[in-house]
C-alpha cells in the first residue's frame, strides 16, 4: 500500500514538472547558421523585385466570384401576410356528446 502511495505521488509530481517545463524559454547556445554572402543577398532582392513586379500585372477582381449569384434574386421577396378568413362558425348544440 505504502508503495502504491509513493508511485502515484511520484506521478503526481512528475505530471506537474512538464508543463513546466514546457515554458522555459527555448535558449540556443549555438551561434545563428552563417550568413548570407552578398551574391545571395542581391539574389533575394532581384527575386523579390521581381515577385513584386509580377503581383502589380495581375488585374484586381472586381467581378463578383458568387458562383450562385445569378441564381438568387438581388432583392428578397417580401412574405406575404397570411390571409385572415372570416368562416362562419357553427353554433354550438346545448347538449354536449363527449
């Protein structure tokens, strides 16, 4: 029993000390990888003219992409109110059959 005890508190304690260590902060003692050489840097920056260049030429939407927009009407019809009828209503007999 005793070790019964001593297992589950070890659990207990070990199940609480990972979440904390989930939110130590990530350290790296490495140096960053090497940096880019100045061919490369001028490489990204041609690539990322030329990127820019390409998203200028294509056309704005301006049309609508609602694939069911020429199904649905542009207004919505308005409900019509229910028609009150105005049926005669059966006199009631003095004596009762229920």
């Amino acid at each position: 029993m005793k070790k019964l005890i001593v297992t589950m508190t070890v659990a207990l304690l070990a199940g609480w000390a990972m979440p904390a260590q989930a939110q130590m902060p990530n350290i790296n003692l490495l140096a960053d990888g090497p940096s880019k050489t100045p061919e490369e840097k001028e490489a990204d920056a041609a690539r990322e003219k030329a990127y820019k260049e390409t998203i200028r030429k294509i056309p704005d939407a301006k049309t609508s992409s609602d694939p069911w927009g020429n199904v649905r009407a542009v207004e919505q019809p308005k409900a019509t109110p229910p028609v009150k009828t105005t049926a005669a209503k059966k006199p009631k007999s003095g004596a009762s059959t229920n």
